[in-house]
C-alpha cells in the first residue's frame, strides 16, 4: 500500500510531464519543427486504442473467460493490411476536404448531408460513453487500491518511505509520529469524479485551446504516445518480473497453474463453456470494425495523421505493438488465478495486485501509472474527438439558423467545444456510476465496440462502393443502432438494476421472440455475437437494399468521385477548358511564388527539378506534369493548407487564358496570402468562381456580399459604383440591413464621408473604433446606425477607382485587423474585375449589333454594283469589289446609254466605314440619274464636284473617281479623272502598258474644278485596267508595295487570259504578295478586253 | 495523357488477410486445440502467436515495397519514365 498523498503525488507529477511533453511539441509545431509528424509517433499514438479495457481487462478476461481477448487484437492486426486502401482513402479525402471527425466524413460523403452528421453524432455519443466509463472506473479503481487502507501505522509508513528513499526518519521519533498521516478525501468526494474532471482540463488545454479542428492537436498527439510508451513499457515490465521473477519462465508458471488448478486448464484452449468458435470469430470482427469506427480512433488514424507515408509504418507497427503486449497476458493471468484464484481479488485487477503484494513498489508505481495512461488516453483522445462533432454537426448548424447576435461567436464556439469535453467525460463517468460492478471491463467496452461497428457499413462501404446513399446509411444505421440498444445496451442497464429483470427473464411482455438475447428466437449464442448477428445484419441488409432500390442525388454523386475515387489520378474536371498548352514549370513557380514568396518557390522548384529534363520552353515533358501539379499543390498546402491549394491549382489551370486569370493576377498584386486565414482564401476563392460565373452583374455582386457578410458575421455590406454622369457613388448591391437611407443613399464625390474619402483618396479607411470618429457628418450617420467598426475599399481598375466595397459591423469593436484589410482590398479587387468584364460584355454585346448592322449594310452596298455586266461584241468586261471592312467606299459601275456608248467608272471614297458607304451611294445615285444628261465624262465629274462639295467637306471625305464613256462599236472612248489612279492599257501591238491619265482634282476640294478630257482607243488585244489604290498599296511583310510596276507585269503576263478569270487571278496575286487573306483596304477593279 | 498506374500495392495483402481469417478461425484452430505434447506448452496460444508474427512479418514486406513515392503526393509516381540530361 501506498499513502494517498504519494499516489496522488506521483500522478500529479505524471500528469504534469504529459503536460510539459505537450506543451513542448506544441510550442515545436509552432516553431515549424513538428516532432509528431514522425511515423513511428503516429503508429505509437494510434495505439490509444489498447486503454484499460486492454491493460486491466485482457488479464481479467483472460483469467475468467479464458483467450478469446486475443480475437479482439487478431482483427485489428489483419486489418492493418487493408490501410493501404482504406485508410489511405480515409486520409486523402479528410485533408483535401478538411474533414476532422467520423461524422463530418460520413455526412461529407453522403452528400454534405447534416442529417448523417447528427445522427452519427448522436449515436457516438451513446455508443461511446461505457468506453469512457471503464477508463475512469479503472483509474478510478487502482487509484483506491493503491492508496488504502488509508490510516497507516507509523512503521508502516517508515516502510513506505525507506522503500521509496523518500526521507529517512529517526528510530526516535517512530513513536512521535502521527498515527493517521495519509491524508484521504472525504466519503462524499468521489475520486473518479476528481479524475474526470483532471483529465477535462487536460483535453481543454491541448485539444480545445484554439477553433480550427483541423489544426492537428500536436501536443495532445505527443502525449498519447508517451502514454502508448509508458504502458507498454510498465506491463512488459510486470510480464517479464511475473514470469522470470516470480516463476521462472513461461514452462514453470504453465506447469505450475496447471498442477494448482487443473480445473482451469481450459482457460488455454478452445472451444470452451464460456468461449465458442462463433464468440471467437464474433470477437475478430467487432475488432476489425471497431478499430476504424471509433471517433477516438478515427479522430488518430485519419485526423491526425500528417502524412500518408505514415500509413505504411503503422501498418506492421500497430500490430507488432499489440502482439508485443499481449505476450505476457496469459502468464500474468495465470500467475493471478495462482496467487488469487479462490480470493475476492476482482482478475480484471491482478495487473496491479500483483506487484503490490509480490514486488517492488516503484514496480507498482510503474504498473498504476501504466494503467493511467492507458485510460487517460483514450478520454482525452475520445473526448476531443467527441467534442469537435459536437461543435460541427450540433452547435453550429443550429447556431447558424438562429443566427446569433452574440458580439464574437468564435468565443462562444471554443467554450461550447470546451464545455462539450466535460459534457462527455462527465457523462462516461455517470454511465459509469449507474452501471454494475459486476461487469468486467472487456463487457462493458465490448458494448460501445458493437455499437461503432453500426458505422461500418457507411465508412467501408462508402469507400468502396458508388451507389450508396443517404437514404440507405440513415436507414442501416438507425435500424443497426436500435438493435444494439435493445440487444445490448438495455440488458446491460438491466444487469445493473435500472429497469425490471423480467425484460431478461421472459422477453418484453411476455414476448420470448422479442427477448433481448434471443431475438426472434434465436437462441444458443452468446450475447455478442447474438448483438453482433442481428444488428450488422439488420443494418447491412437495409443499408443494401435501400441503396440498390435509391438514387444517389447529384450532390451524392459529386462527392463519390471525392472518396470512391479519391485515389485515381486526377483528371482535369469534366466542363473545364481542357489545357490546348501544357503549364510550365515557370507558371507553377509563379503560382507558387504568389503565395509563399519567391525564394522558397524558387528553393522548392529547384529541389524538385533536380534529375528531372526541362526543355527550351522551360516545360517538363507532358507525364511529368501530373506529378509536379501535385507537386506545386503539395507545398502551397504546406502554407494556405490541403483544401484551398487544391482549389487554387484546379481553378488555375482552368482559368489559364480564360478571365479569372484576371482573378489569380490580383493574388500576385498583394502579398496577403501567407498570412491570409483559411476562411478569407475560402471567401477570395469562390468570389473567383462567382466572377468567372458568367452570371449577370448584379447577381455577382449579391454573391460576393452574400460570401463576405456570412463568413465574418458583418452587420451590412455595400458595394457603390460611381456614376460619371450623375458624380454620385450609388449603391449597386446590398447585404444587411441599413437602420435609415443614410448609409445607403447616394455619395458626393464632395461629401465629407469616409466613402467618398476612399474613392477620392483611392486607399482603403478602416475605423475600428467608430466612437472616436469626429468628422460631424460622418458621426452623426455612425450613431444613427450604431455602428462599432467599419471598413471601406476602392474598387479599382488599372489604378483607377470605380467604386467602393463597404462592411460594417454593429456589434464588434476591432474587428478590421491589417491582415483583414489586405483581405479586403483584395475582394475589392475582384468586385472590380466583375465590373470590368461586365462592361466588356456590354460593349461586345453591343459591338455584336453594330456588326450586325454593319452586315446588312455591306449587302445593300453589294447589291449597288452592278450584279451583271452586259456582254458587247469584240470586247469582254469583267469587275469584282472586295471591302476591307463590313462596308467600304469602292464603288464601280457600268451603265449603258445607248447601243453604241457605255459609261465605266471607278471611285474610291475615302474611308471604310458607313459613312463612306453613304456617299458611295448617294455618287451611284446621282450619276445614275444625270449622267445622260451631260456631253462628256469632263462634264459629269465638274456637275459632281459641284453637287457634293459642301457634302464632302462637312463629312470631311473625298472622292477619287475615274470616268470613261466607250463606243462598243468604234472602240474609242474618252474619259477624264478626279484624282483616282490612272488606270492601265495594255497595248498589244506595243506590247507596253500605258497610263490613262487626265488632269482633274480630287472632288469634294474645291467647288469650282476644271477636268481634263482625253480620248483614245481599244485595239484587238488590248487590255484596260481600272483599279482602286488597294491593289498597288497592298504592303508585304517586308513592307514592300505591290506597286504599279507590278501591276503592270501582271498585265503583260495575263494578256492572254480571259476578262473573267483575270479579275480573280490578279486578287489571288495581291494576296499572296501581302501574305494575307484580306486586304486593309477596300480593293476594286474593273477589266475591259478588247478581243482579237 | 492519361496512363495506367503500376502496381503500387503488392497483391499479397488480400492473400494475407483471407489466409490470416481462415488459419486464425474455426476449423483450422481445433487443429491445434488438442492435448498438449509437453507439460506448460499450449499449441493453441503458440500457433496464434506465431501466425500473429507472420502476418505482421507479411505487413512489414507490404509496407516496405510500397513505393515510397506513392505515399507523398505531389511526387513522382512510380514507373514514370525518366529522361536522361541534365535538368
């Protein structure tokens, strides 16, 4: 026996270098040098899982029942195998989706559903609390063994204390000593209740110190392997000092149990009375399924773990480590039942009685505080776990419907968390007190063992398997959690005196084949595998049918690809631009450099480089590039965290060339991200995907405010846009109600307010502290609305504001801090790059109808030239227009006066637009109408001058034109020029080309123009060519020009060649001297050939 | 481009774990569950024991021939075929 005040010394002490342990792996997380993030660690840590039902109830089962405890850890060690898969899966998903708890995994896969979420909260939380219990009964337990009796004679206590060396005291002064020493606590102080609380606090401080779950708890991590070290370390101890100390070796102590108690020689063999093969095979798969299904467990294997690598550490050292401990069971068990076999000595305490009566006290010591931390453990492991669903399936979602006007939720969240950790170790300590002695350690947890089994349909199946759904895991599990309760959870209330022993006797009512342990008649199993049976089976069977008989909605259907195949390579998303250019190696980089700077973007690209071919563009070869956006993924995880790095490399390789690479540039404009928090990335990121959204405008808006005001819990928030023609800033969108028009209504530019002061200054004003605002009009809007904090954003584009982003809040002070800012001038930013494609939008829209108009323009204008040419004796004609715009100013035209004369003219307005068009229309017009009416072409150039000067001049436009009137019969023909390009005469007797030139100035210069007349005459063969300036100014890359003399021997060339084939043929020529398919000027040309 | 994945998990684990069930499992256990051939020595606990071992020897060997690339995402997978040069 040990004083009470040196147990509680001792534990005390041991609790406080858990507590150093923590705090130091904490404070190493925080310096950037994690010591948990090691495999070995988190292989020690997941072993939480063998706590005192393990270290005290393995021994008792084993002296009482007999080996089938051994099943229980056979499981979980051929589960290990599967982890690989399972709970790589596991893993991968939890990260990517920041999923912290079995019940945000299970809701997450069935479509986000919260239904799942409370459910299997609340089934956990039942489920869960006799595991709790059996810990703090145990602590609870060889605390009070250890510690009695409490009054200690004063040579006992000389004893003790020689024992421990802790202080030598004289023979004299035995006598003097006091008779009772050891301070006990008082009847009505229960030690259990004392360790519950201790080990609440414990769990406070390292598993609910900060909000974010998803925060791995390092110290607590830590902690649990110490713990996972030290129990295994102090039952080794025992087993080797029980086996070669007490006995010697594993011969003797069999040899000598069996000549002691030969009648309890079956408790080494199987089948026995108490263990059939069926309880044997039962036990193997509560342990296969509980391993994974515990939140405790969960919240260690998946949560917990820093890297899949670890996985494959903990995949042999999980079970080495169970087999290790499990050596020396048996002989402990066997050495119990020698020592203590007919005493009242409870088997499920030999573990500790043992080294009490038989060896050294520091032996003792050890073996407590190894059971002390195989129960502490898994409560602080479990309570966190626990906790976080709570939080996250309970108080939120209904903290979020009523809306709380609470001034800081986030304070109100952590203490929920915290008061949730002492809500469920309080309540494992309650089942605890209610329950039965009697009950061995092994029964009770093998109770909260069935119940997280119920889970396991939903968890593996989900994994596995793409056409399960919501609907079936409600029904599987709420059919498999009622048939737990009733088979097990009730009668174990029953055992223990809480409700009427005839449920056990005859069944409710009366009813045999409702009986609790015989349902539906079947009868002749034991209570686990009867439990077991029923409830998978129920569970399993509904879960099946419902699935096969459902439709997984489209929100289902979206998160299977999320777990199913959550290991398959990704594939770019279905409905995004599919990447024509594979990324370089140096987009990555500066994605990467946006976010955690450009020396360790640089440092982290060159490592990864190393041994890897980049070609001259600086790209790797197209199967490299999987692997390094996982890569570039990877290290931005190391800094914004898993989710949001997933959605910056996703949404940026979708957005490359499209314009939310205007979204990810704005990133590259501030340098916030590093410090950024996850819920501001969360609000940039799918403010990107609203903008890039394609919806209109105002519905951006809305949403971008929408994501702003429920993310930061503001009061009200605004964007104004400034309007030039009114010099106003108006609201354009509005989130939050406004208590008068005062913050709502329209700003002057001139106005003495903080919003105008913004858009003028283009900075960002920030007031944290609303009441030391001592500008009159802006207080006076401030009071009237009750503002505490507020903060205001240019909306800026190439440096120019063009409007403000707006929050205030009502009810926090301080709320705006410089990291938000930098936030917010970001969104800011966003709200701008909406504004802007909106207005490009606008103006392509409109651009669309001009075009449009355009179109119906360019084919009257088409139809205006002449659709036909008529055909004469002994000559051919041929003409063809091309404009280099919709509409163009080239115009020719054939028109036949009489039987022997017809006039041919060219013109070119200048200009390619309407308005030259107009004008080429009203010249066809009027020379349709007049030119009969004049002698000659000099004549009808001077009535046009005159008639279109003033036109011309106030269009600020001119014409060029040439005019030629040609008897068909004689083939002499006369013409004159307004300033256009002599047209061209191929002679052929000459075989020369000669220039049809005339004096004649442009018209529209001047009013009064005399024009030059010539006349001339077509001989057989020749060929006359009459063209715009398009054709000889058509330029090359080299910047030559086709030029005349060009023209002139194309002529010489295709002298032969019919009018009809030499139009098409001389515009094919000018293209491919351009190199260009169409010309920048409107091309016109018209060919007449006078035929041998 | 889309490429089929190597073989990264060694296709003894199902192997082990059926095996594992079936030897760890009525009828296989009866065998062992006879009388003892010396005194103090149980068959039963010494053949569960011992194919504990081998079955954490087998995940051990799993374990050990898991690609190690394959556990870190974001590096290369195994299989990728290099290119030979300087980077």
């Amino acid at each position: 026996m040990i004083p009470f005040a040196i147990v509680a010394g001792i534990s005390l002490l041991y609790f406080g270098i858990l507590f150093g342990v923590a705090f130091w792996a904490d404070q190493r997380r925080q310096a950037g040098r994690s010591i948990t993030s090691n495999p070995y660690l988190y292989a020690l840590s997941l072993n939480v899982f063998l706590s005192a039902w393990t270290f005290y109830g393995a021994v008792g089962r084993a002296a009482s029942q007999g080996i089938d405890f051994l099943a229980l850890f056979l499981g979980p060690s051929l589960m290990a195998l599967t982890w690989w898969l399972l709970l790589r899966k596991m893993v991968r998903a939890s990260k990517e989706q920041r999923l912290v708890s079995i019940a945000d995994f299970l809701a997450s896969r069935y479509g986000k559903s919260a239904a799942i979420g409370i459910a299997v909260t609340g089934f956990c939380i039942v489920a869960t609390l006799p595991f709790i219990a059996i810990q703090l009964r145990a602590i609870a337990t060889t605390f009070e063994m250890l510690s009695t009796p409490p009054v200690v004679s004063p040579q006992h206590l000389l004893d003790l204390f020689h024992t421990f060396d802790l202080l030598s005291i004289p023979a004299e002064q035995i006598a003097k000593a006091p008779v009772a020493v050891s301070p006990t606590l008082p009847s009505y102080i229960d030690s259990s209740l004392i360790i519950a609380l201790l080990l609440g606090v414990f769990c406070v401080l390292f598993g609910a110190r900060h909000l974010d779950a998803s925060e791995r708890h390092e110290g607590l991590i830590a902690a649990v392997a110490l713990e996972s070290l030290v129990k295994l370390g102090a039952f080794l101890a025992l087993g080797l000092f029980v086996t070669f100390g007490l006995f010697d070796g594993f011969g003797d102590l069999a040899g000598r149990f069996l000549r002691q108690l030969p009648e309890k020689s079956h408790l080494l063999s199987l089948p026995t009375e108490a263990i059939s093969y069926c309880q044997w095979f039962s036990l193997m798969v509560i342990g296969m399924l509980a391993v994974h299904c515990l939140p405790g467990q969960f919240h260690l294997m998946v949560t917990e773990n820093s890297q899949e690598r670890h996985i494959r550490t903990a995949m042999w050292m999980f079970p080495a480590y169970m087999l290790l401990f499990n050596l020396f069971v048996v002989p402990i068990a066997l050495a119990g039942l020698i020592f203590y076999g007919g005493s009242a000595v409870p088997p499920d305490y030999f573990v500790l009685r043992i080294p009490m009566d038989h060896g050294s006290r520091w032996l003792t010591m050890a073996v407590f505080l190894g059971g002390i931390s195989a129960s502490a453990g898994m409560v602080m492991v479990t309570s966190v776990a626990l906790s976080t669903m709570i939080l996250n399936n309970l108080v939120v979602p209904a903290i979020l419907k009523i809306r709380s006007g609470a001034a800081s939720l986030s304070t109100f969240f952590i203490n929920t968390k915290r008061a949730a950790i002492f809500a469920v170790i309080l309540g494992g300590y309650f089942y605890n007190t209610a329950i039965s002695d009697s009950l061995g350690l092994i029964h009770i947890v093998l109770i909260s063992f069935i119940g997280a089994a119920q889970f396991a349909p939903a968890l593996i199946g989900g994994l596995l398997w793409d056409k399960v759904s919501r609907k079936a895991v409600l029904a599987g599990m709420a059919i498999g959690f009622a048939v737990w309760g009733y088979t097990l959870l009730l009668p174990s209330l029953v055992d223990s005196g809480w409700l009427s022993g005839n449920l056990l006797d005859k069944g409710p009512w009366g009813l045999s084949c409702l009986h609790p342990r015989a349902l539906f008649g079947l009868s002749g199993l034991d209570i686990w595998s009867h439990a077991l049976f029923w409830s998978l089976l129920l569970n399993v069977g509904v879960f099946l049918a419902t699935s096969l008989f459902t439709e997984v909605t489209s929100w289902e259907q979206e998160q299977i690809q999320k777990f199913v195949h959550v290991l398959a390579p990704a594939e770019a998303p279905s409905g995004l631009k599919i990447l024509s250019r594979a990324p370089s190696v140096r987009e990555f980089t500066e994605l990467m450099t946006k976010f955690i700077g450009e020396e360790r973007a640089q440092s982290a690209i060159n490592d990864y480089l190393k041994g890897k071919a980049i070609d001259h563009r600086g790209s790797l070869a197209d199967h490299e590039i999987p692997a390094l956006k996982r890569f570039t993924e990877k290290t931005l995880a190391g800094s914004v965290g898993s989710a949001p790095a997933r959605i910056i490399i996703d949404n940026y390789l979708a957005a490359r060339g499209s314009e939310m690479q205007d979204v990810f540039d704005i990133f590259g404009n501030v340098t916030l991200s590093r410090n950024a928090s996850r819920e501001q990335l969360s609000v940039l990121y799918e403010a990107a995907r609203v903008v890039a959204s394609g919806k209109d405008l105002q519905t951006i808006f809305d949403d971008i405010l929408s994501l702003l005001e429920q993310q930061f819990m503001l009061d009200l928030c605004l964007i104004r846009i400034f309007d030039p023609a009114q010099n106003v800033l108006v609201v354009c969108s509005q989130i939050g109600a406004a208590q008068g028009p005062l913050l709502t209504a329209k700003q002057q530019l001139s106005d003495q307010t903080f919003v105008s002061e913004t858009f003028r200054t283009n900075e960002a004003v920030v007031i944290n502290d609303a009441e030391t605002v001592v500008n009159p009009v802006s207080a006076r809007i401030i009071q009237r609305e009750g503002i505490k904090s507020m903060a205001h954003a240019p909306i800026v584009i190439e440096g120019r504001p063009i409007g403000v982003l707006s929050a205030f809040s009502r009810t926090v002070k301080g709320i705006f801090t410089e990291e938000f800012v930098e936030f917010f001038k970001t969104l800011a930013g966003q709200v701008g790059v909406a504004w802007r494609n909106a207005q490009q939008t606008e103006k392509l829209i409109l651009a669309k109808e001009q075009q449009k108009e355009l179109e119906i323009a360019k084919r009257i204008q088409l139809s205006l030239l002449p659709a036909t040419l008529p055909e004469f004796k002994g000559l051919s004609l041929a003409g063809s227009c091309e404009a280099a715009s919709q509409v163009g100013g080239d115009y020719y035209d054939l028109l036949k006066n009489d039987e022997q004369t017809v006039d041919i003219l060219i013109a070119d307005v200048s200009g390619h637009n309407i308005g030259a068009a107009l004008i080429m229309a009203e010249t066809r017009t009027f020379i349709h109408a007049l030119a009969r009416t004049f002698a000659g072409p000099a004549g009808i150039l001077h009535a046009l001058n005159r008639f279109f000067h003033r036109d011309l001049s106030k269009a600020e436009l001119f014409i060029t034109l040439f005019y030629l009137r040609l008897n068909v019969q004689t083939r002499h023909f006369s013409y004159a020029s307004a300033g256009h390009n002599p047209p061209l005469l191929y002679r052929a007797g000459s075989q020369k080309c000669q220039a049809l030139d005339a004096e004649g100035l442009i018209l529209g210069i001047k009013e009064e123009v005399a024009f030059e007349e010539k006349g001339d005459a077509l001989f057989p063969g020749d060929l006359l060519l009459l063209y715009t300036d398009g054709i000889i100014e058509a330029g090359n890359e080299e910047q030559e020009l086709f030029g005349e003399p060009r023209l002139r021997i194309f002529l010489k060339e295709h002298r032969n060649t019919p009018a009809a084939d030499l139009a098409p043929k001389l515009m094919k020529t000018v293209r491919r001297f351009s190199g260009q398919e169409n010309f920048e000027d409107d091309v016109t040309l018209m060919i007449i050939k006078a035929e041998n | 481009m889309k490429r089929s994945q190597p073989p990264a998990y060694p296709a003894i684990w199902p192997l082990a774990l059926a095996g594992g069930v079936v030897l760890l499992n009525f009828p296989f256990l009866e065998v062992f569950s006879g009388p003892s051939p010396m005194p103090g020595f149980s068959p039963l606990l010494f053949h569960i024991f011992l194919l504990w071992g081998l079955l954490i020897g087998v995940a051990f060997l799993v374990a050990g021939r898991l690609d190690s690339n394959h556990s870190n995402r974001g590096e290369e997978p195994e299989g990728t075929p290099r290119r030979k040069g300087r980077p």
